[in-house]
C-alpha cells in the first residue's frame, strides 16, 4: 500500500476474481474514516468498488478477518510480511490464481493462529510457493548423473541447475542434508490445509532457511528481506 495525497491510499489487493489489483481507498487515513480498519495490512474481507477509466475506488469494506495477533509478535510479523511481500511481487495483475489466494490466506491464519513456529509455517509457504511457479526443485535424484540421493546423507544444492547434485558431480555447490531436501520435499507435496503439521527440527530450519532464500531470489527474481 502507499500513501496518496493528504488523507488517501492505495492499496494493492489480492482478490480471488482478478488477481492482484490496484484500489484507491479515498480518505481512508482520516481519524473517523469507514475503510481506515481495512485499509491496512494483513486484512481479508469483503469490498465494493466503482471503476472509472480502468482504475477501481474503493466505495465500502467489510473486514471479515484482520489477523490481528501477527502484529502482537515481531516473529509472526516478519513471516508474515515475507508472505505477502513475495505474493504482491509474484501475483499476476487483473489474473485470477486461486492456489495463491488459498496459500496466502492459510499462511497468514497459520501463523497468526496456529501453534507452529512462524519460521516453519513461512517456509511451508515457500515450498509451496515454488511448486505453484513451476520452480519447484528436484530433490531426490542427482540433476547431472541421475543418481538416486534418497540414501545418502547429504548431498549439495544448485541454484543454477534447479535442484540436488552428488558429491562427485557438484563438489562445488552448496551442501545440504538429505533430511532438509526430504523436508521440502514434502512441504511441496502436502495439501495447503495441512500445513499446520510441519514441525521442523532446529538444524533442519536453519538449513532450509538459507538454501530456501537462496533459490528464491535465483528463481523467482525475489529478494527476501528481514
């Protein structure tokens, strides 16, 4: 969202019917202002709008769910911002993408309300991010060789080649255990609603921390910020 004129913003709104758009909410920064409580992030609700010219002003809103306990906690706020940051950056405008919708709202209720560590539930949403872009890596087999890597105890990562590699063809890349790769493996693969069961292991997080914003920003052109 960005501040417009003396009492204006706009907003940039995921819908389930158009993809991401772009909604002026005229003086919704005013003290008394009906749209001030949905003017702000981490909102879903229900909202009317005029369109003129191509550019849609937001006339009423129903706020049917704010989040609010992610702003209560600075670690629920930094996953949750990553979220949507990335999803505003990825969203196709005036494009409908319902998987994204889905996983967006999940995330934020997951981790406003759930019991998980917000760091787990954020990088379920990566996982499940990459498969929704085409971008999901191979984890399972050697990207060069083809090897089966399942056995072994760790392996490396590459960015460029999208995936896992052996020791003996990639000794160059990053290295990586075979239990993380397992664990996105299979974040990519559980049902959006089931994200509540991840649990990851300390060493296992920290692990696919680093891998996974690494390949974000190769494959995505996505720059995670905390």
């Amino acid at each position: 969202m960005t501040d417009y004129r003396e009492s204006d913003r706009i907003l940039n709104v995921l819908t389930r019917e158009r993809g991401l758009v772009a909604v002026t909410a005229r003086g919704c920064r005013k003290p008394k202002s009906k749209l001030a409580a949905f003017a702000s992030p981490f909102v879903y609700g229900e909202m009317e709008v005029n369109e003129r010219l191509g550019k849609l002003q937001l006339s009423g809103a129903a706020v049917l769910e704010s989040f609010y306990p992610i702003r209560e906690s600075y670690e629920q706020l930094v996953s949750a911002s990553c979220a949507v940051s990335a999803v505003a950056h990825l969203a196709p405008r005036e494009t409908p993408n319902d998987d994204l919708f889905v996983l967006l709202y999940n995330t934020l209720s997951l981790i406003a309300y759930g019991e998980n560590d917000p760091m787990d539930v954020e990088l379920c949403f990566w996982a499940k991010l990459f498969k929704i872009e085409g971008v999901a890596p191979t984890l399972t087999y050697c990207l060069k060789c083809g090897r089966d890597l399942r056995a072994e105890k760790e392996v490396r990562f590459s960015n460029s080649l999208g995936g896992s590699v052996c020791e003996a063809c990639g000794s160059a890349f990053k290295a990586v255990s075979t239990l993380s790769l397992e664990a996105l493996r299979r974040m990519m693969l559980i049902d959006v609603n089931e994200m509540r069961r991840v649990r990851l292991p300390e060493k296992v997080r920290a692990e696919l921390t680093s891998l996974i914003y690494s390949y974000a920003e190769y494959a995505l052109d996505f720059t995670v910020k905390r």
